[in-house]
C-alpha cells in the first residue's frame, strides 16, 4: 500500500486480516484466513471474496510498475476450479504487460493447507493446489498531487499485514447488503467508509461481491437450490461514491437440473443518478463438489 | 468467400468477419439524443462452423463479438481508432438454432480506452439469449493511415460459401493433439495494422482449450466445445507462428477451466494474449422446458 493511511484498521480489507508481500518489483501474493464468515454454501471462499483478494494483490503487484502514476482496476476476472477451503486462501500476482495506459496482471489462487503462521517464515510452494485465475486490468492514471502518497521501499520483499477486529458476521452481513427482492436479484448497499477504496469509493472487490449475492439470489429462487457463483468477470465503469448502490439483474441462463446457470448484474450508483457503475457476470453452479463454469 | 490467396484487392479490414458471414448495421442515436452509435449483427451458424451441441462454434462466435465490438468503438472514436485489448464472454447457451443476432452498444467512453457491452440472442429460437460480453478498446492515433467509413455503416451478410474451409484451415491452424497449438499467420488474418486479427487469437484458443482438455481424457472421450472466455491482448503479433500452450487448471461436474498464454513463437517467443477457457463436455440434448426460457428484450 503505498496511500498514507489506506486502508485504516476500521477497513473491510483489514477485518479480513490479510496479511501481504510484495516479492518483487512486478509480483506479490496475499492471504487471508478462511473463516466461516467468508465461505459460501458449498464451504470454499465466495467468489466475491476471492475477488476482494485478487484486486488487492494485483493492485500490490502492479505498484511499482506504475508509479509515480496511481491506477484503477478496469476490469478483473476470477474462475474457481475449487472450493478453496485453507486454513488459508493466498492469492499470487505477476505483471504480465505494463503499457503506457494500461497494465495487465495474473494472479493465481491457491490454499495453503499447512499454512498457519506468518508469511515470512512461509515461503510460496508451488505445490499449493490452484483453487482460482484471475486477471485484472489496470487503468494507469497520470500522478497528481492530490493523493497522499507516502514512500515505497525498495527494499524487496515488503510484507504487510491488517489487523482489523474481524468480521462481525456472514460477509455480505458486515458489508450492510440488504436483499430487497430476492427472486428478482435486488439488493442494495450503503455506501460507508467501510468499504472505501484508495478513491474514497466503493472498493472493486466489494462491487463484485454484492454482485454475485445479487445472482445467487435470483438463481437460487428460479431453481430452488443453493447455488455457488464459480466465474466473475467484471467491468469496472464508473466509481461508486454516493449510493445506495442498487442491483439491476438479467438472467442469461437458469440452467437445469445439475447445471450451472449465469447472470448479468450492473450495479447503479442511485445517488449519482442512476448511473452504472460496474457490470458483473457471474457464472454459478449448483452445490455439487469441484464445480467450475456456467452451465449450458 | 474471401479471397484468400494474399494477392489481389483484399480488404483487410472484413476478411475474417466475413468468413463468418457477418452483417453489421450502424444504429445512430435518435434525432436530437446526443451519443454514440449502438451496432447490430446477425450472423448465420453454418454448417461448418457448428460446434458439437449444433451451436456456432465459440471461436466464431467471439469473432463475431471483436469484429462487432471493435468496429463500434472505432466508429464512436473517429477519426482515431481502436484496438481491442480485452474480451469478457460468458456463454449462456452453445446449441443454436440461428441466426444469431448481436447488439452493441458504447457503456464508457474514457481518454484513452473505450468500452462496449454485447449482447447475442438466437433469432431462432424466440431470441433466447445465448452470450453476455465486454470488449474494451485502446484509443489509437491512426497517423496517415485514416479508415473511411460511409455513415451510418451498413456490411450486409456475404452469400453463403459453395465449399467452405473449415475454422481450423482456414484459421491455419496446425492438425495436433495435446496443450499446445499453432496457427500459421497467413496474410488473410491480418487487420488492417497488419498483425493477428483478434477472432483468428479466439478462434486458435477456443480449439487449442479443447485439444487441451481432450489429451486429459481417457477413452470414449465425451464430446467438448469451448464456452465462457476472457483474453486479454497484450502485444501485437506480426511474425508467427503463434502458439497457443494451455494449462489444464481443474475443474468437475463437466467443466474444466483452462489456462491459455498464446506466443508469437518468429517474435523471440513474445506472450502476445493471455487468457482462460472454461470448456464443457456436451452432454445429450434434454427435454426443453419451456417455463424456464426467459427472453432477452
């Protein structure tokens, strides 16, 4: 993290208790606990929450290669393979390609059954089994003077860690999502700053986890089943600043029995006039073990 | 069918949208409403581009998404132009009756990206959708070479081939098995900047995830076509060959997620595209019901 003061302890990042390390000039990786707060129906991380991680990871990794410029995530995708079920989640980056405008990065999810202690005395196995890949865009955004920038080391490798007090309940509970209409995939957030990102906005992996509760619900209600989200892409359009941030939900695809089913959410900023701030597709299957993909 | 000799008076800016057969048609804002245009496309599923559910092969089918993608964002820049720098497809549905119907429409325009939401529907069955996408584009200064566009832009859909190559030949792209495939980076796949058009890099991973799969596979090995996709272009590929090399990641239940970095092998081995296939085992045709169809307006 390179903002002076972002995220506060009092962030939605740090009472995940992530815990990072920025390995060189272009990777880094980040993990969190796998706790009951954070898994969905089928007992892995929700996907949602793999997003939050992997926005984080790719924003360490690409810091160096960017600045003094800032950046913003454009766009990130996450496929599960697995349902990641730790002790620890841990997310890897690489930057793939630094343009003059852009920057792409790759991150792969692992678990880390053995992991338990702290990241410096536990080194990336590369035997640690793939639960997730994702990829993300950055939009490189010329420096101003505005952003409180504080110094970067570069002295390799720099670890991190947040400490918040933990998550109070279910994820979508502590974020202050309210399903409004279930079946018809309505949900909506207050905007706090709980949730901000270095922006002052709703923070992207949030975006996309309200996302998927939005689909999941509308899914789940047309086939009467629990369903688990196993792909996101996500368009990052607009910042969400003002709110409620609403979703608008179109079903592509319920699927049928034993195959999966996807969904488009945009998310809108109702006090920015309706604008659309995010556009989410999220793939979703139904409870059964090792699913992947959108069903057909 | 194009010409598809490399001599001649080709148009580099419609040869590999065409072998799609695709039509497209500029749709100008209302009178008096300030904004971009919006696109439509229709595309026939040909015989030799159906995939094994009977469906437009996805290769195709995100060809046809960049060419329609592409060609909006250039028109709402001009007279600059575009490149397209990523692709988020999911695919609802791979069996189609067709035609298939595109429409297109500009969700952001910033500085120096644009970035289009695309939707496809089956005309042929009560435009039920079949796939949800995002393409984003890079703003490009075109320098002297200015494209020309009669406005509003009408390309009507090419008559049907008498002997149509299949996607592999005509895409290039080298007979094998296993997790890596080539293409040949013949002249008919350029755009017209003179590298690899984008469909040629969707159609060589669609094919190569699915060779890559099916290696894994022990025998009868089910049929399997390629479905939700993201590609992200990263550099131009001018040399070739171009080398798709897939890394099987996992999966279950009939999908597998695949990992695919494609190479320009003549440019030092340059990764030119990253991205990921989730591929599907086709599984026979289940009774439709017709309750749980829900139409795409």
């Amino acid at each position: 993290m390179a903002l002076d003061g972002y995220p506060s302890a009092s962030n939605f990042l740090a009472d995940l208790g992530m815990e990072a390390e920025v390995t060189t000039e272009t990777s880094a990786r980040v993990r969190i606990p796998v706790t009951a707060e954070v898994v969905g129906a089928d007992g892995g991380v929700r996907a949602g929450v793999l997003a939050t991680l992997v926005d984080v990871v790719g924003g360490s990794a690409a810091l160096r290669a960017v600045l003094p410029d800032w950046m913003a995530t454009a766009d990130l995708t996450v496929q599960t393979v697995r349902p990641a079920a730790g002790p620890l989640v841990e997310a890897r980056a690489d930057v793939v390609r630094r343009g003059r405008t852009t920057l792409v990065v790759e991150a792969s999810v692992v678990d880390v059954p053995g992991g338990n202690g702290p990241m410096a005395g536990d080194p990336a196995d590369p035997a640690d089994p793939v639960v997730a890949w994702a990829t993300m865009t950055f939009a490189v955004l010329p420096s101003r003077t505005g952003l409180p920038m504080r110094d970067v080391s570069t002295a390799l490798p720099v670890r991190w860690s947040l400490a918040g007090a933990g998550l109070a309940g279910p994820v979508a509970e502590s974020l202050g999502v309210v399903v409004d209409d279930g079946p018809a995939g309505r949900v909506s957030l207050p905007v706090h700053r709980y949730l901000h990102n270095s922006f002052g906005a709703v923070q992207g992996g949030v975006m996309a986890l309200v996302a998927e509760v939005a689909a999941l619900e509308t899914l789940g209600a047309a086939r009467g089943e629990p369903m688990v989200a196993t792909g996101l892409q996500v368009a990052y359009l607009a910042l969400g600043r003002i709110g409620p941030i609403v979703s608008r939900t179109r079903v592509l695809d319920p699927g049928t029995a034993g195959v999966g089913g996807s969904v488009v959410v945009e998310m809108v900023d109702r006090g920015a006039d309706d604008r659309v701030t995010t556009v989410v597709n999220v793939a979703a299957a139904p409870l059964v073990p090792a699913a992947v993909g959108a069903g057909r | 069918m194009s010409d598809l000799s490399g001599g001649g008076a080709v148009d580099h800016r419609h040869v590999v949208a065409e072998y799609i057969r695709l039509e497209r048609r500029e749709v100008p804002p209302p009178p008096g409403v300030e904004g971009p245009s919006a696109i439509a496309g229709r595309a026939p599923v040909d015989a030799h581009l159906r995939n094994a559910a009977g469906g437009l092969r996805t290769g195709a089918l995100l060809t046809g998404i960049d060419s329609l993608g592409g060609l909006l964002c250039g028109l709402a820049v001009q007279p600059e132009w575009i490149v397209t720098t990523s692709m988020m497809v999911t695919v609802a549905h791979l069996a189609h009756t067709g035609p298939l119907g595109l429409l297109g429409r500009i969700v952001r325009r910033g500085r120096t990206s644009v970035v289009a939401s695309l939707d496809v529907v089956d005309e042929g069955r009560d435009r039920g959708p079949v796939a949800s996408a995002t393409v984003t584009c890079a703003v490009l200064d075109p320098g002297d070479m200015r494209l020309h566009f009669d406005r509003p832009l009408v390309i009507p859909m090419g008559p049907p081939a008498a002997d149509p190559l299949g996607p592999e030949e005509f895409f290039a792209i080298a007979p094998g098995t296993g997790p890596v495939t080539r293409l040949d980076l013949v002249d008919r796949l350029r755009n017209p900047w003179g590298i690899l058009h984008g469909g040629a890099v969707a159609v060589l991973a669609d094919v190569a995830a699915c060779r890559a799969v099916d290696a894994t596979r022990g025998r009868p090995r089910p049929p399997v076509a390629a479905a939700d996709t993201v590609l992200h272009y990263l550099r131009p590929a001018r040399v070739g060959p171009v080398e798709a090399r897939c890394t099987v990641l996992g999966g279950g239940s009939g999908r597998t997620l695949v990992r695919v970095a494609v190479h320009d092998v003549g440019a030092d081995q340059r990764l030119v595209a990253l991205g990921s296939v989730v591929v599907a085992d086709i599984r026979p045709p289940a009774a439709v019901d017709k309750s749980r169809l829900i139409r795409l307006t």
